[in-house]
C-alpha cells in the first residue's frame, strides 16, 4: 500500500480512459471510495462497474467541468450517495477543440476550449467541492498538469500555457485553502500511453513533424512516441497511469499533510524543478 486512504471519499475528473482512470484504479486500492466523473457519463458509468467488479468501491457520474451548472449537479448528486468528499483529484483535460489533431494551426477556438477545460475546469470543480472540504476542516486537492507546464512549445502553445495557468493556480488555491487545513498540489507527468498521446503522436506521425523527419525508419504512432519519448528521457522509459496514481495517492494522503503548493515532477527526469 502507498498510503492510506481507508474511508476517505475521492472524486476524479476525467476519470472515465486514460490517466485519470488509471489514477482512480489506485486510489481506490489505497481504499477510498471513488467518484468517476467525466464528460462521457456512459464510459464513466462503465468504468465505475469495472472498478466495482474488481472488488472496489466506486460510484460515476456526468461531469463537464467547464459548465459550472453540470459541475454543481454532478456533485450534488455524489453527495447524496456518499455524504462528502474530501479528496479531489482534478484530472480532465484536453490539447485543443475537437479535430486539433488533424490540423497544424492552433485557432482561437483551440485556446479558448483548452483554457475552459484545463484551468477554468479545475476552478469550477475546486469552487464547488471546497466548501465540503471546509465544512470538515480537512480536504486535499491534486491538479493534474504537465511537465509541458514548465517548458515552451512553439506546436502546441495553448496547451503549455495552460498547464503553466494550472500550475500558478495550484499555488494560490493553496494559499487561500491552507487556513482550512486543506492542501492542494499539483503533478506535472510526463508521457503516459493515453488515448490522448494516441492523437498527438498521430498527428506528428501524419504530418511528419520535425521530430518524425529524423526517424524515417518508424512505422507506427505508437513507435514513434516510445522513441520520441526514450529520447528525451534521462531515464529512457515512458511513465504509466499507476506512476500518477502512486504520487496522487501519496500526495492526498496524511502523510503529505506538510506539501501544499507543490508542483511535482513524474516524468523520468525530463524536467528538473
Ligand atoms: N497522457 C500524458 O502523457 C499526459 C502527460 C501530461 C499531462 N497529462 C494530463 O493528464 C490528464 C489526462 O490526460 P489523458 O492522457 O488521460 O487524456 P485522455 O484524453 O486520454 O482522457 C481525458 C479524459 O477527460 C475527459 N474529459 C475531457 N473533457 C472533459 C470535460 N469538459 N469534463 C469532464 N471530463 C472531460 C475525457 O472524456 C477523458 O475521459 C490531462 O489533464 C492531461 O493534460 C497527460
């Protein structure tokens, strides 16, 4: 076990594919009860049973977390199941508008979708879920970012800079939380095998980007995200959702009672600081 999360009530946004499902899996083996949130209600419900057939205990509902009226609905609806939450993992997140990844510009509508999901999204569920958190004078929060956060990308600027906005408002939502004994941090993984890096490296494969030029030898997307990504990693491997689990579960935890603020790092050693 990486830390204990017995009784403890954990909502995941996000959490119907990729990292934050993964996340979810881990949280919930730490033994908390998990809330599968997520945009798609049918593939968190599916999800949901998943976890429950695995002998977990978990509960979905229909999240869009750039609506504050769905927000408020969604969690309403938990709170009635369950009671109260008192960890939330802010994990939904998107590169750009639908179809970014079969274009090369990046539009207005692109900035404007990846600010409302990535940083107003995590706002939204943070605004709604603190007052919970406050009520029972404790609560923990987790924002997933991105090392992208910390660096610059002339390709995908709107995602950078709003992983960098996510990472800002980790710290001042910690500010203004820590008075009510709640901590809120932030992870900034590194590559994970996702539906979502299944669309980026497509894109790079299909448009055969700069990066894609140096390795004409590779066949599939697939391919050219583990080079890519043992390339640029000191530790030369990608990272899977159960590495952003075990921080997230970590970081929730009593034992991270003392970190608030933080960015952390899972990402091979790409990014140092
Ligand atoms: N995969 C990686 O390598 C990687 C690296 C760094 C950071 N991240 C971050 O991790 C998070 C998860 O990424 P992923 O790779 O699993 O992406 P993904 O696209 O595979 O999954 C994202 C999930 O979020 C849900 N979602 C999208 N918009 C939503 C909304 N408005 N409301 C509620 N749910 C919504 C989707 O339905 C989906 O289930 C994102 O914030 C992403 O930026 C991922």
């Amino acid at each position: 076990m990486i830390a204990d999360l017995t009784g403890k009530n954990a909502l995941i946004t996000g959490a119907a594919s990729g990292l934050g499902k993964g996340i979810a899996k881990v949280l919930a083996q730490q033994g908390a009860l998990i809330i599968v949130a997520d945009i798609d209600g049918e593939e968190a419900k599916r999800a949901a049973n998943e976890f429950r057939n695995l002998g977990y205990q978990a509960i979905s509902v229909q999240m869009d977390v750039t609506s504050i009226d769905s927000v408020d609905k969604a969690v309403s609806k938990a709170m009635n199941q369950i009671g109260h939450i008192d960890k939330l993992v802010n994990n939904a997140g998107v590169i750009g508008a639908p179809g970014w990844h079969e274009r090369l510009e990046v539009t207005e509508e692109d900035w404007d979708f990846t600010f409302n999901v990535n940083v107003k999204g995590i706002v939204h569920v943070t605004d709604r879920i603190q007052d919970d958190m406050i009520n029972g004078a404790h609560g923990s929060i987790v924002n997933i970012a991105s090392v992208a956060g910390k660096m610059g990308n002339p390709d995908r600027p709107n995602y950078n800079a709003s992983k960098a906005a996510a990472i800002s408002y980790t710290k001042s939502s910690a500010l203004k939380l820590s008075k009510f004994n709640i901590n809120v941090n932030c992870i900034c993984p590194g590559n994970i095998w996702t539906p979502m890096w299944d669309k980026i490296s497509m894109r790079q494969f299909n448009f055969g980007s700069e990066i894609f030029s140096e390795f004409s030898d590779i066949k599939n997307n697939r391919e050219l995200f583990q080079r890519v990504t043992e390339l640029s990693t000191p530790l030369k491997r990608d990272q899977s959702a159960d590495d952003i689990g075990y921080a997230a579960a970590f970081l929730l935890s009593d034992a991270a009672k003392n970190i608030t603020g933080q960015s952390i790092n899972v990402d091979g050693g790409r990014v140092m600081g």
